[in-house]
C-alpha cells in the first residue's frame, strides 16, 4: 500500500512537471531553448521527487525576478496536495469501509460465541455433583456427528436455529428485489442516537458525544430486509425524552414516544415481482446494543391481487410470536416446556401451508422500551455587542440558512456582529426500535424422511439415567392425520454403545389414548427389582457389562406423504444425565 502510494505521488509529481514543461516548449524561440527546457524540468523533477518544489533558496533568493517561479511553485505544491488529500480521503474511506467489515464480522463472531456461552451457562446452572445437562440450540453443527447418519441428512438452519427435513428444493421468491412500502407510528432510522467517541490519556479515559450515529449510516433503507447482505439492516423507532428538556428547546416534536405505556407499530408490505407459491419465511431481526425486549411478529397475511389478504394460518390471524437475538436466561421448568419464547436464536421461521401470493404484508410490535442517549440538535444566535459583551438565544430551525442546518457542528458567522452556533446536546431518553435484517420469503419442498445423529457426549462420572427435554413445532395441518400420531413426526433415540438405538420420549410428550409412547427416563444398569420395572410408567431400563460414560443422540424428522412444502422443526434438545 505505501508503495502504491509512492507511485501515485511521483506520477502526479510527473503530470505536473510534463504540463510546466508544456508551457515553457511553447514559449521556446529557439531549438536550444527547448533543449534548456528539456534538461531543467528533467534536473528540477529528480530533486524535488516525493519533495516539495519550494525551498528554502527559493525564500532566502526572493525578489521580483524569481517571484513567478516561485509563484508556480507553490501552485505547483498545493496542486499535489490537493491530489494528495484526495488520495488519504479515498485510503480513509476504504480503511473505514475495511474496519466496519470486520467490526460486523467480530460481531457476528460474537453472536456465535455468546450462543455457545449460553448452552454453556445453562448445562453449568443445570449441573451439580449429581446431574449435568447437555444442551444444544441449534446455532451450528457443532454436536452434530455429519459421518454417522444412515439415511437423509436433516439441514439446520443456523440462522434461525432450527432443524428440519432435508431442503430438496428450495427458490428464494425474494431474490428479485421486491418493492416495499412501510407504514406506523414510528420513523425509519437511528435518527437522534448519539454517537459515543471514547478518548484515552495517559491518566483518564473519558467518553464524548460529539454526533448522531446516524452520520454513519442512518439505516433507513427498507430495502436491506431484502439484500441478503448481514452487515446491513433497517431500523424503525420512536424516541422520548424528559418533559423537562422539551420546554427548554425548539424542535422536539420528534420525541414523542411515552416511557411507560406506549407501543410501536410496523407494517412492510412486500409486493412480489409475480404472483409466487410460497410457504416460509424467515425474519431475522436486529437487536440495538443496549436493547433486550423481543420484538413481536403481530400478523402475516398474504394476498393475489392486494386488497382482499388471507393470515398464512388459516384459524390464527394473530400470531403474536416473539424474535430476537438477544441470550436470555432460563428457569429450569421453562427451558423445555415448547415456550417458543425461550431462546437464543431469532424464532423468526413460519412454515405454513403453501399459498399464492404477490403482496405479502408483515406487521411487527414493540411494547418495551431501553435506556438510549438521544442527541438534540439546536442552534444558537449570537450577537455581538462589543469586545466583551454578547448575547445569545435559542431559536429555531427554521430561522437558520439551509447552509448551517446541513453543515458540521460548529460556529457560522453570518453577519459581521452575528454568529449562528450548530450545537448537540446528549440527553437520557428512551427509544422503542423494531430493527430488521432480513425478510426471506421462500418455495420450499422437504425430504420424506431426514435424521441428525449426535456426537458423544461424555461424562466424568458413570450415567445411571438419561432424560430428554425438547422444544418442537409441529405444523398445525399434521393434526389431521389423528392425534395419536401427533408424537411420530419428530422421533428420538439414544445410544450407549453406537450400535443399538432405543426410542425415548421428550418429557413433554404424552400418552394420546391407550397408545403407549417410549420411555421419558432411562435407568442404566438399575438395581431396580423385576416387579419394579414392570410397574414403573415412563421408564425404560438398558444394561451394560461396563459403566457407561457417553450418550449419542438421533433425531428423526418425518413428514406426511402429501405435504411435501411442510416440514415438522426442532427449536432445541438438551440431554439431561443423572449420575
């Protein structure tokens, strides 16, 4: 890089002394006049490459017969550095632009790795001396042991954190950029955030807020839901702050929102290029730093012609199911209980029955608001009396040129004894954001039948019982194959040995009439009684020569033969065992 740089100045360095050398050509009355040309541009161009043409010499020998020389010399100069600033403007630009990538590639990095920090806290708030939990929410293929399945291998989508049936066709309906409209009671944009600078000395450190994170890049482009690119997104919110700020400034109809009871609202009305058979889609949101609130998918309803609109499920208009990306923390008797709302990964997937469709309309709630620093922008008119005298009011933005609204912060003078001031102000306030990565819309079509089958997991302690929790989602068109089928659409089993497969079933399940289902414990080389395993409900019992230190587990996901575009998903599992 600073080679290439090198070469830039020198070949500018060069245009520069060929153009001079132009000129003094064309003033040449004589051949040796060009000659003398030729060999004082060439002489002064070495000694003064990647330097400056003005010297010293140039100073200490001024007088008016050198002054044109010395006059295009300093054009000469600042020319180069009016080609060198653009040069740094434009390294600068690719440094920041290079820095932002990797700043969202460490973050995204990050994401990951505070995924793994929750399973981890879980199986750590979930072990003790006598039990420990072996948790997986479905994020990446980590436990996943790709080599050992037999049959289809099932697809995880780590985006969303799920698995399901294997993908045999897959068309992204919103590839072709879609066109958009949106709708609330908020405003795109990160408008009104400050932006915090942090500055280190060698005895303090100390943070300053010197613009809008809006500087940067606003976000209040709706069309990054559908531009597949991770690092952008939008952004719609509404800001509050302190009554006590607004009677003491202008212009700040802007905050609005209420601290205690108020509520976003978003409506995206995606509008396909044709009309499209669909049945996934798939929200990815994005959570602001300071946030922790879930965002809450209202409603989805599609339409052919965009005015008569049907819900993607037919007996549930309201969906009112929860996305975020944001770990949270679990209560034992909560972790697996099918509470869609516990968990790390965004839950953002719908799987529906297929339907035509062009318009596709999505509305998006936020009820909770978080802590946000919010700057203000004012301007003060200053006007100056004498030497030691000014006075100084707030006025409005509507009294200042569209120079100074549009211009830096900082101080404008505008008549010989009136100065407009640019200021921001940092204020505690509030903001209620719905922030969107991603809207894939998808025309999906599933494997029959798709398994995952577990790494081992090991203990440092003989396993004397085993216990699966599970989260699932079961579409609700399977449910008229019967209830007592209602259990075989997702199937676990374990292993002790990597050779015999026993069924077990998650402790949600339960028995559907007289149909029994396998066990929800498994006791291993149980001292129980013959009778006492006759009688036991739920429980199943597996014997070993040896204690067993490891669990594989596999999971088999079915679908009815006549809804190849459904597919029944697993949110997570985690593998409880009791030593």
């Amino acid at each position: 890089m600073i080679i290439l740089n090198l070469i830039n100045l020198l070949r500018r360095q060069a245009e520069l002394y060929i153009n001079k050398l132009e000129r003094k050509i064309s003033q040449a009355k004589t051949r040796a006049d060009i000659y003398e040309a030729h060999s004082s541009i060439l002489r002064e161009f070495y000694e003064h490459a990647f330097r400056p043409t003005v010297t010293e010499e140039h100073i200490r020998q001024f007088d008016m017969e050198t002054m044109n020389d010395v006059m295009e010399s300093i054009k000469t100069d600042i020319d180069m550095l009016y080609g060198e600033l653009d040069d740094i403007s434009i390294r600068i630009q690719e440094a920041y632009n290079t820095n932002q990538d990797y700043k969202t590639s460490v973050k995204n990095r990050i994401q990951y790795l505070a995924s793994v920090v929750s399973d981890l806290n879980i199986m750590s708030d979930q072990s003790n001396e006598n039990f420990i939990m072996f948790k997986d929410s479905l994020t990446n293929y980590d436990f996943i042991d790709k080599d050992f399945s037999v049959g289809t291998s099932a697809d995880i989508s780590t985006s969303e954190g799920i698995a399901h049936l294997h993908i045999s066709s897959d068309k992204l309906v919103t590839e072709d950029t879609p066109e958009i409209k949106i709708s609330g009671d908020g405003t795109p944009g990160n408008y009104h955030v400050a932006k915090k600078v942090n500055i280190q000395t060698i005895n303090e450190q100390y943070d300053i807020y010197i613009k809008n994170q809006s500087d940067d890049d606003p976000h209040d482009n709706v069309l990054s839901i559908v531009d597949n690119q991770p690092h952008t997104w939008f952004e719609y919110a509404k800001v509050g702050i302190p009554d006590e700020y607004k009677v003491r400034r202008y212009d700040i109809d802007w905050a609005v929102a209420d601290k205690m009871h108020d509520e976003l609202t978003l409506k995206i009305n995606i509008k396909l290029k044709n009309i499209e058979e669909i049945n996934w889609i798939s929200i990815t949101p994005y959570v602001p730093e300071k946030a922790r609130s879930a965002v809450k998918v209202y409603s989805i309803r599609v339409s052919e012609d965009g005015s008569e609109f049907v819900p993607i499920y037919k007996d549930r208009e309201i969906i009112n199911s929860e996305i975020h990306l944001v770990p949270q923390r679990y209560l034992d008797d909560t972790l697996f209980n099918n509470d869609t709302i516990a968990k790390f990964a965004s839950q953002g997937v719908f799987n529906f029955p297929k339907v035509r469709a062009q318009y596709i309309e999505i509305v998006l709630k936020q009820d909770k608001p978080y802590d946000e620093l919010i700057a203000n922008t004012y301007y003060k008119e200053i006007n100056v009396l004498n030497a030691k005298e000014t006075v100084e009011r707030i006025i409005t933005k509507q009294d200042v040129s569209n120079v100074v609204v549009n211009g830096p912060v900082g101080r404008y003078q505008i008549e010989p004894n009136k100065i407009i001031s640019k200021n921001i102000e940092v204020i505690n306030g509030w903001r209620y954001c719905i922030g969107i990565r991603g809207i894939d819309i998808y025309n999906r079509k599933f494997a029959k039948q798709s398994e995952l089958v577990t790494k081992k997991f090991t203990t440092n302690k003989p396993i004397r019982s085993i216990v699966l929790y599970t989260n699932e989602i079961i579409p609700d068109e399977y449910m008229t194959y019967g209830l007592e089928k209602r259990n075989d659409w997702i199937k676990y089993y374990i292993s002790i040995n990597d050779i015999d497969w026993y069924p077990i079933s998650p402790m949600h399940h339960n028995q559907v009439g007289s149909l029994k289902i396998p066990p929800k414990i498994y006791e291993i080389n149980s001292t129980a009684s013959a009778d006492e395993k006759i009688s036991s409900i739920n429980k199943g019992y597996l014997t070993s020569n040896a204690d067993i230190y490891s669990v594989r587990l596999k999971i088999v996901f079915t679908r009815p033969d006549d809804l190849p575009e459904s597919t029944p998903i697993l949110e997570e599992y985690g593998l409880k065992c009791i030593f």
